[in-house]
C-alpha cells in the first residue's frame, strides 16, 4: 500500500468515526529535517567536534571563486 492509500485510507476512518483528520504526507518532513540537523549539532558538541555551519560542508575558498568574474 503506497502512502497515499494508507492516507485516504486513515481520512475516511478518521471521517466515518468523527475524529481528527490525520495530516497530509511530508506535511512535517522539513520539520524533522531541522530537528534531526540540531540533534547531530548537539551530539558534536558533547563529543567536542567542531560544528559545522549549514550550507558550507565541501566549500572550498570563497563562494563563486571557481567560476571566476561573471
């Protein structure tokens, strides 16, 4: 069952019954996101690795360096 079965699935039980709707799929997704990136941040910090800031992970230099003046 694909996820957007089991989500019409649980609408129409949760309807019929006169609960709560379930949420739409990926309707919390970056949320979980964020909240995962500060736990492996925090994690770091207790074992005393350097934290990285977000976006610059493989950088090298400064950005727009590689291409040279547009």
């Amino acid at each position: 069952m694909s996820v957007t079965e089991q989500y019409l699935l649980d609408t129409y039980r949760a309807q019929r019954l006169g609960e709560r709707l379930p949420s739409a799929p990926g309707t919390h997704d970056w949320r979980v996101v964020r909240a995962l990136r500060g736990r492996r941040r925090f994690r770091a910090v207790l074992a005393g690795r350097p934290v990285r800031r977000a976006g610059t992970a493989g950088r090298a230099g400064t950005a727009g360096s590689a291409r040279g003046p547009r």
